[in-house]
C-alpha cells in the first residue's frame, strides 16, 4: 500500500482569520474534501478528496478558501515528470487503463494562437458595425449545384432541406447522461433564443424538450440509444456520430449507475444498466455503408432534414471527408483533437487525432480541389475557445462552429476534469438530484445567450475592420488570415501565408 | 492536386463474379447487369472488369493493356516492349464513346512474348522477368501504365459507374468463362484510370472491397521482394503479397488464405494438434503479410477464381451456384437479377476461401 | 397493391410505397432495393424476390414478410413490428433492435442480433431457423435471440466470439452441448422450465409461419446464455 500513497495534487488553504465554520463548503463539495471537527469547532479538509473545481471557493462567504496546487515534488526529471510517475502507480496499483475527461490538456500546438487575422487600412474602409450592417446569418446544407427553371422561365427551388443559422456557432453534442437534465434545458433554451441549435449527443431526446425540436439537431450513434422514428422526425437535423475529436475511433460507456429513470426513458433501456457505444457503428464498415445509413435515415424522414455526418479529425480526414461529401451528407462536422469529453482513456485523448485547425485546412482545400466544397457544408469543432478562433475557423473554409467546453464553462464548468466521477459540483456532469439542481437552466440559458451574443458582437468587429460586411465574404478567405512563427509545411497546410508576406 | 499513387486513397465497393467451370465463354453483359444493381455502392469514380479465356488466339501471349498520358510516353514504352518482347499484335483497344466516360487516355493492347535472347540474358524464370518488366514501366516510365499483362485474359478500366465502364470497352463483344468486376467508391477526385479495380499483375487480378488497416505494415514487407506499390492502393498490395505468397512462394491457394486471413489465436488453439502447428507456422512465418480491417476480394487466376473474406467479415459476400457457373457478389441482388432460380446460396464465412477451378477437360 | 419493384431505384419505390393507401402491399420482383419499409408504421408488406440492405430499419409497427433471402442490416434499430423471412438474411439482421420479433426461417450472417436492447414492455427477438455466424448478439444489451439448429445435427448453431461483450438479454441455443469458448462475459446453463416457456411463444410464431411442431420443439434440448454479472466493464479503468 504504501507505495501507491499519491500526495493529494492540490492543497485547501483556509484562512482561519476568516474562516467562520458555516461550513457551506462541506455542504457544497460532493467529493467530501471539507470536514467539520465537533471537538475543536473548526473546519478540516482531505485534500486527497479534491479536484479543484472552485465550487467551495466560489461559494465561501467570507473568501477564506484557494485551492493551490502542492509543492510536494518527486526529484525534479524532465523525462520521468511526476505525472508519469503517479500514473504509473496508478496503473500498478489497479491494472486498469487510465480515465480522464475533457479535452487534451497538454502543451502540443495551439494553431489558433498563431494565426492573426488582417484588417482594413486606407485601401478599402472598414465598417462600423453598431451602426452599419453587418450579417452573420448561415445556411448548412447542399448547395444545388444548377438552376432548374420551370415552363414560366422562374427558378425553382431544387434546394435540399437546409438549416438556418443567426449566428455562426451551434451547440455541439452532449448527450443527457454525460451532463444534466439541467444544463440541457439551458442548451435548449439558449439555442432557440440565440437562432441557432444544440444537439442531444447520443442518449436520445427528452420529452420535455421535444417543443425545442426547430432548434434540436438529433444524433444517432452506434449505440443508436433513444432512436425512433420520433425522435428522427423531432429534430431540425440528424446527425449521424462517426467519431469524437477526444475519442475517436472507440466508443463510450455510460455506467448504469448513471442511468436513473428519467435517462433511461430517454435513452430507451431499463434503469440501471450499462449503456455502451461499440467503437463503430455495425453497418457501416466502409465508406458505401455511411451512404446506406445517410440514406436510410432520410428515406426515414422523407428527405425532409439534412444529415449531418461528424467524424474526428484523424490523419487521413481530407480523404475521408471526400468520401463524406459523396455519401449523401449536407453537412460534415469535424472534432479535433483537443476536443472535450465526458470521459476517454488519457492514453487516447492525449495522442489520437489531429489539431482541427490542420484538419478543417485540409478538408476545405480537397473538397475544392475535387470541385465538390458545394455539396457540403463544413461545422468545426474540437476546441473553439473564443470568437477570434471562430473568426479564424470561418475563414479557414468553416461554415459554422460547433463549441461545447466553452457552453460547459458559461454554465459554470471550472474545468476540474473530473465529470467521469459523476459528481460534478457545479451540476453540469451529473445525474445526483441534489447537485443537477444547483445549475439553475434559468442562469445557465441567459449565461448561454449572452456568451453567444458577445462571440457575434466581437465577430463583427472583427469582420468590420476587415471591411467584410457579411460572413459568406469571410468564409474560406484565407488571405485575412497570416501566420505567426509557423514553419513553411504549417502554412501550407493551413493554405496561408507567414505575417509579413 | 495530388493524383493517385502520390497521395493514399481508401475506397469502399461492390464486387461481382461469375465464372464457369465447364469453361463455357460468355459475354460481359451479365456481369454488367450484375454489378449495376449494386449502383449505390459505387460513386461513379472507378468501374472495371476481368475477363478470363478471352484471347483464345492469342493464348499463348501475354496480352499487355496499357494506359498513356502522353504520345511520348508511348514511345518511350513501346521502345522498351521492342527491347524485351517480341510483339506479335498491337492495337487501340475498342471502345465507344459514352456520355459519362470522359478524359481517357490512349489505351492500347499488345500480344508479346519475352525476347528469348533477353530472357536467357536475364537469368529469370519468363513469369519473373515478365512481372519485372510489368514494374519497372509503372514505376520508371511518367504517363505510361500496364495495367493487365496476362495469357488469354485482359482487365478493363476507367473513372466512372461500372456499367457505363463496361458499356464503354464493349465487352458484349468479348466471351469469357470467368469474370469478375467491381464498383469503386473511392474517397477522391475523379482522377487516374489506373487507379480503378481490377488490379492485375500477370494472370492475377484482384477486385476489392474495404479499406485494409493493415496497408503499410504489408507494403513495406512486400516492397523488400522487388515490387513497387506506385498506386499506394489496398488492391495492389494484395495482388503482390498473392503473388509473392502463390508464385515465388510457392503456397496454395488456401494457404495464402490462412496467411493473409489467418485465424485468430483463440480459433487456432481450438483446432486439432497438426492443424494448429500448421497454422501456427504459416501465421508466425507471414507475420507481416497478416491483412486486417474489412475486405472481401475476388482473385481471377488463370483457371479458377477465389474469393476471400476478411477473417473478421466485415464485407458482405454470397456465393451461388446454378449447374456449372458459380456466382460471387457483394449483395445477394446482384447474383439473382442474372440468374433467379438458384442451386444454392450462401455467405461464406470471414477467412474461408471459395476457390472454384475448371473442371478437367474444361476451357 | 401490388407494386412490381423489377430495377426501379429504390427512391421511387419507397415513394410509391409511402404513397400507397392501402395498408397491405405486396412488392413483386425485387431487386436490391434498400430501405424497404424504413421507420414505417401500420402497414403489412410482402416482398418477393431479395429486398436490399437495411429492411425495415427503424421499423415502428410493420409486419413484413419475405419471400427469398434478405441481405444485411434487416431491422436496423427497430421498434417495434414483425420481419418474416421465408430465407435466409445476411449480416448485421437486428442491430440495436429495440422491439418487435424478427423470424428468420433459414440462416443469419455474422453479427446476428447485435446491440439489441429491451426497453419497458419492449422486448426485441429475434428467431433464427438454422444457423448464425459469429459474433451473434455481440454487446447484447437485452431481448431475446433463440437460434434453432435446424439442419445443423445437434451442433451448437453459432459460431466464433458469441455473445462477446453482452450485458444484458439472452441467448437461446437449441443444441446438444453447450458451445465451446465462449467469452468471460457469458454464463452457459441449460434451459429451465421458465426458459422453455418464456421460448413458447416465439416457436409457435416461427411454427406457424414454417411448420413444424412447437410443443415438440420445446420439448428439447436448450442452452441458455447469459450475462455473467462479475464479468462487467467496472474493472477496466483508473480514474486519473
């Protein structure tokens, strides 16, 4: 035993000058870290207990709490860090595989921050966009590709079923189960005020929410949880889940300790038990397999709503996002890599898959390349922490982004990255009665809406000062985009040029 | 962009076969049936065939099908032919024109026999030095491809639906007692004829579907035995590790199937003692030949045809049979769209091949 | 009705389908034709000839009868609603089938019943005649898979990797021997009084569509497969 002991990673310090034992904290902290001593009448804490996610803090009203991180060092060894070390006692002491969640946390590339973006000056003007217009309405869907014209000589409208976005940024999937009742009614709410639409993940749509359906894009995933006919027909769109940018080729697990009365109606299996996503879906094993399953969902649904196909940015995905183009899919939507997660072995969050910045770049340019970019439109994801790295997406060649980690973190997330353990304090990453209803759907939809809306305001600013009045004009126009300390293979990657150039 | 052979291109398919054992000839146009109601499989980016006991006056030639960009890549290639083969017959090969066959290449066809005074020189067996002449104008000579270089049978080609391939080459006009084709659903531009399944290198040819997981680990192992994988295709590798396995190797046909299918570990342990050593040896001793992920192949030989599932079967594949002609297609409505009442029908299981050979007397 | 599918695409036939009044029709001549019958509910259809990959996928109420083979991924997600197959069907038959019974007089492919589910008064089967390739009811969730053996001597009628990962459901083998090497995941008993009479329903249908005597086929000799409780996933990970 002794030689699995793991000095707790953070330290509670308690300023006992201000500490008035109300002990809110230990009611708060689902994890048990603070303690109250009846013998000396004073708070204590295991710190072995913690995960730093700031709930305590936040909520002590005397601000006598910080968590910091320990000072207890191994001998310092660049190779062997102590986060090597511990996990391998960890994996010594319990033979399992080890199990983290939220997106990759480790220092490799952050393309974003090395892309700036231009703006006007003297050669053309830029905008004023509080007082001028300036549009950021998009559509997701096949682009028709020719005119038909009846007897008349009038266009007819041969467009497939299209989705229409006011703002370019969509709520990706998080299914009921991974997160709470709670913040799937803040979702729901904020999509539908903001114009736009999240998306149920793969544990099926909750009755109460079917009224939000206009603004609900439905997933079918492998392990096809909560798919009936109904539910297809509920949404504005299907989105069928190839892979996840933090997982991907392998599937999920939701234990069936999570799996209450409510999930399990909505995921439509008994309470109690283990829902499992296998690592692929089982009919589809190649690229004609991902057409029959397109088309049966539309041939399900009378061609009335397009199919998204969301696949993880891996090292072939420019091929693969050809082959997606050509299976019938409107809309494709690309995870990367540092992409967040209810849960996924470290092993793979940290090391499979690509930077979406690299993928999106690549899936844009061979789509135009193979002349068929029309057929598609393209949802990036997998890391879009602001609206500059919106911005920055759109003129890569997105249409729109997915976010997911920042909606997490305007309903309070604080990124502890511990939503596997099922007891998230801030109510987000749980199905515990007493902690979903500590995020009030009320709060968390205004926060939802306003993070959006502020992203749009900073979006067209930044459009404005680029002289680009509307988002079709910024869209895949790379030339507002240079890069900052990249190397010529990155650039050309990325299809842009160095700063300077 | 990148055309195939400078970049990897997976691509998924439909497959169909149709082979007689009594050797009866017949043309393409069931086969061309066949494989058009499989349309939705294929994306209109690669369509081919193989046709076997087609050249019967020309039997005892290789029969070279070659693609070329460019007249000089023409030249250049019929001036290597002229070095190392006599060439008893050359011609364009027929085609017609077809709305949706579009960009072809000049496509030519030439009858020839190794240069005996060459061969000797070489010190090689005739089917060895023919297959390394085969290589080396794919792999040295810019805009010229060989893409069927076997005795009395030919593969047909091109970037577009499969039907529409078959319509175009006109092969109602030719009769044969095997034949094999395939669909491509590849992930790309609408780019390289050569690119299209089947995959031939002498009487070999091989159509495909899936994508291997296996490709580089097996490419890398087969490249050390003088082969060049210039397409950077599934379908080629395969064609050389069966030729290598088959020809220089000298295993049978079953045999290649339990190295590139082998049997899990598990299944292998569960067979009796001899058996279990044999497999044991032919899995240990081809490791590298090991193929994995979904494929299900047709591999047209001179006199007999094999179809092989991936061991795990994540392709679909049945077989039927009516009297002497054996069906094999991807889907069950390719085979009974060609012939409705059948003798008998099954999906073989992954890793078990069909191999259905001439009968005695046959061709 | 009676709609001739001869090589009509299947968009056009399923239209035509979709557009019938009738609720009972017959489609002649089929050919390949996918997605016959998807996510449809209150109506009776027979095929004739091979109907194409995912019949009746998301099925929510039908009852459809084959005359010939299906091909892969029949009942995809079903529902609820009754597949007849008076043949045999390819691989994947039932995959995350939710309810309803799938009868298959013949043969299935590889990846029977996979990832069925039971939900409420849900209860998917799914019954084979003959025979199933491997990985029959992989990941099985819940539902029923009953596999006859007809024709097969008394083997048992599955072959590699049964029942790998289930958590949930069973697996019912009409066999002599219980079948070897089996994964860790699965418990093998012979089938009590409560097994035969939870199967009785399910062999009257296949009876009745096929023949054969279904008190008879009770009366045998059954293999019952289930989830083995001290074999779940729990142990796989470390939090980190």
């Amino acid at each position: 035993m002794p030689i699995d002991f793991l000095y707790p990673e953070y330290e509670v310090i308690r300023n006992p000058g201000r500490c008035i034992s109300c002990r809110i904290c230990e009611r708060q902290c689902a994890n048990g870290v603070h303690l109250f001593d009846d013998k000396t009448k004073k708070m204590t804490a295991d710190e072995s207990k913690c995960v730093c996610c700031h709930r305590c803090v936040s909520l002590c009203p005397t601000r006598a709490l910080k968590i910091v991180k320990t000072d207890h060092a191994f001998k310092e060894n660049a190779n062997w860090t102590g986060k090597a070390i511990t996990e391998i006692y960890r994996q010594a002491g319990t033979g399992g595989m080890l199990l983290s969640s939220m997106g990759n946390p480790e220092p490799q590339p952050i393309y974003w921050d090395k892309i700036l973006i231009n703006a006007s000056q003297v050669t053309n003007p830029p905008i004023d966009p509080l007082r001028e217009p300036m549009e950021t309405r998009t559509f997701l869907g096949k682009k028709p590709g020719h005119i038909e014209r009846d007897a008349q000589g009038n266009i007819v409208p041969n467009l497939s079923p299209q989705l229409a976005l006011d703002v370019p940024v969509m709520f990706s999937a998080m299914s009921y189960g991974s997160i709470s009742y709670n913040s799937h009614a803040a979702l729901a709410r904020a999509a539908a005020a903001l114009g736009t639409y999240y998306n149920t993940g793969e544990g099926g749509l909750h009755k109460d929410f079917y009224g939000y359906g206009p603004h609900t894009i439905v997933q079918v995933a492998s392990g096809r949880f909560g798919v009936y006919k109904e539910y297809l027909e509920a949404g504005a769109a299907i989105e069928i889940k190839m892979g996840q940018g933090a997982k991907p080729g392998i599937g999920g697990h939701l234990p069936g300790l999570k799996v209450g009365p409510d999930i399990s109606k909505t995921r439509m299996i008994p309470e109690g038990t283990d829902a499992i996503s296998p690592a692929p879906h089982h009919d589809i094993y190649s690229i004609e397999d991902l057409r029959q399953l397109v088309y049966s969902l539309k041939e399900a649904t009378g061609y009335q709503k397009p199919v998204f196909v969301k696949i993880a940015a891996v090292h072939n995905v420019a091929a693969i996002a050809s082959g997606v183009a050509r299976s019938g899919a409107d809309v494709i939507c690309i995870d990367g890599y540092r992409g967040g997660t209810g849960a996924a072995p470290t092993r793979i969050r940290d090391n499979v898959g690509i930077p979406v910045e690299l993928a999106l770049a690549a899936v844009d340019q061979r789509l135009r390349d193979e002349g068929i970019r029309g057929q598609v439109s393209i949802v990036a994801g997998g890391s879009i922490r602001n609206s500059a790295d919106l911005l920055k997406a759109i003129a890569l060649g997105a249409d729109a982004c997915y976010i997911a980690t920042a909606a997490l973190l305007a309903l309070g997330c604080h990124l502890c990255r511990t939503c596997q353990a099922g007891k998230c304090n801030w109510g987000i990453a749980t199905q515990r009665p007493d902690l979903v209803e500590r995020l009030d759907p009320e709060t968390g939809y205004q926060r939802l809406v306003n993070l959006v809306t502020a992203w749009d305001h900073e979006l067209k600013e930044m459009m404005g000062g680029m002289g680009i009045n509307s988002i079709e004009a910024l869209r895949g126009n790379r030339l507002m985009l240079r890069g900052l300390g990249l190397t010529q293979k990155e650039l050309d990657i990325l299809g842009i040029k160095h700063a300077g150039e | 962009m990148l055309k195939e052979g400078q970049v990897r291109i997976p691509a998924g398919c439909a497959i169909s076969g149709i082979f007689s054992r009594s050797g009866a000839r017949t043309s393409g146009e069931a086969i061309i049936k066949s494989i058009s109601t499989m349309h939705d499989r294929s994306n209109g980016l690669g369509g081919g065939f193989a046709g076997y006991g087609i050249y019967p006056e020309y039997a005892d030639f290789y029969a070279f099908h070659v693609f070329y960009d460019t007249q000089a890549a023409r030249d250049a290639c019929e001036d290597f032919l002229e070095a190392h083969f006599d060439i008893v017959n050359l011609s364009k090969i027929p085609t017609r024109r077809h709305p949706r066959i579009t960009d072809e290449p000049m496509i030519w066809r030439y009858f020839v026999n190794p240069l005996h005074v060459k061969l000797e020189a070489s010190q090689l067996d005739e089917r060895e030095y023919v297959a390394r002449c085969v290589i080396r104008v794919n792999d040295q000579l810019e805009g010229a491809y060989i893409f069927s270089s076997g005795k009395n049978m030919g593969v047909f080609k091109a970037s577009g639906y499969p039907e529409d391939v078959g319509a175009y080459y006109r092969l109602e006009e030719y009769s044969a007692y095997s034949w094999t084709c395939h669909g491509r659903y590849p992930t790309n531009t609408p780019g390289w004829w050569g690119g299209a399944h089947p995959f031939a290198l002498l009487d070999w040819s091989v159509v495909h579907n899936g994508e291997i997981s296996s490709y580089d680990a097996n490419r890398r192992f087969i490249e050390m035995f003088g082969y060049k994988c210039n397409l950077l295709t599934d379908t080629e590798a395969i064609t050389y590790i069966i030729d290598y396995l088959g020809r220089r190797q000298g295993l049978t046909l079953p045999e290649i199937a339990q190295v590139i299918a082998a049997p899990f570990w598990s299944t292998i342990e569960s067979r009796p003692a001899e058996e279990r050593a044999r497999l044991t040896y032919l899995r240990n001793a081809f490791a590298p030949l090991l193929v994995t992920g979904p494929f299900s192949i047709l591999v047209g030989f001179d006199g007999g045809l094999m179809a092989l599932n991936d061991r795990l079967k994540l392709r679909s594949m049945v077989v039927g049979e009516k009297g002497d002609t054996v069906y094999i297609a991807s889907e069950e409505c390719a085979i009974r769209v060609i012939e409705p009442s059948l003798d008998r029908i099954w999906a073989p299981r992954g890793g078990e091949p069909v191999i259905v050979t001439l009968d005695k007397g046959g061709k | 009705m009676v709609i001739q599918a001869n090589l009509t695409h299947f968009k056009t036939l399923n239209e035509q389908i979709r557009a019938c009044p009738d609720a009972d029709i017959t489609v002649g001549c089929c050919t390949g034709q996918r997605y016959i019958a998807s996510g449809m509910s209150g109506r009776r259809i027979t095929v004739h000839g091979t109907p194409g990959n995912a019949l009746g996928a998301y099925l929510d109420g039908c009852t459809i009868e084959v005359f010939g083979n299906a091909q892969d991924a029949t009942g995809d997600t079903m529902n609820s609603g009754e597949i007849i197959i008076h043949g045999s069907c390819g691989d994947a038959t039932g995959y995350g089938m939710r309810g309803g019974r799938i009868l298959v007089e013949g043969d299935c492919g590889y990846r029977g019943g996979i990832h069925m589910k039971a939900y409420e008064g849900q209860l998917p089967v799914l019954v084979i005649g003959g025979q199933a390739g491997s990985f029959l009811g992989e990941y099985l969730a819940g539902g029923l898979i009953i596999v006859l053996g007809r024709g097969v001597g008394g083997l048992p009628p599955v072959s590699y990797f049964c029942g790998t990962g289930m958590h949930g459901g069973k697996i019912v083998l009409r066999c002599d021997e219980a079948p070897q090497g089996l994964p860790r995941q699965v418990l093998v008993s012979e089938a009590t009084a409560a097994d035969r009479a939870e199967l009785l329903p399910h062999l009257e249908a296949y009876c009745r569509r096929f023949g054969g005597d279904a008190q008879a086929l009770a009366a045998e000799r059954y293999f019952v497969l289930t989830p083995n409780p001290e074999a779940g996933y729990k142990q796989l990970y470390t939090f980190n």
